[in-house]
C-alpha cells in the first residue's frame, strides 16, 4: 500500500516502478535507485519495502533493571 511522505498532503501520488522481477527473483527500488533484494516474490519485497520505510523503533531502558 503507497505511504504519504511527511511532506505530502492530499491523496498519495502512484510511485511506479518500485518494484522489479530480474531472473525470477523481486527487488525494490530505492529513491536513489538502488535495488534492495533478493526477494522470493513481490509478496516479500513489498513486507520488505514496509520494513525499510518503517521508523526506527526506540529501545527503552526498563529504570528498574528487571
């Protein structure tokens, strides 16, 4: 599902061209046009693209050391 960029308002803008099957194998495209995979099917590079857009989580310190 295409994601709203922070700066975007209004309905998302359709991104073609992410994704690429190359001998079998799915890969997804970054914005500097680096291809990311392999990946088995388009299935799994699109859980894989979720992945990498995702922010980062925070790891919190538990105070009480249990």
């Amino acid at each position: 599902m295409p994601r709203r960029r922070r700066d975007e308002n209004g309905l998302v803008p359709h991104r073609n061209g992410r994704f690429h099957c190359i001998n079998q194998q799915w890969f997804f495209a970054t914005r500097e046009q680096r291809l990311v995979g392999p990946y088995r099917d388009q299935d799994e590079a699109e859980a894989a693209l979720e992945n990498w857009l995702a922010p980062p989580r925070t790891h919190r310190i538990n105070r009480f050391g249990s």
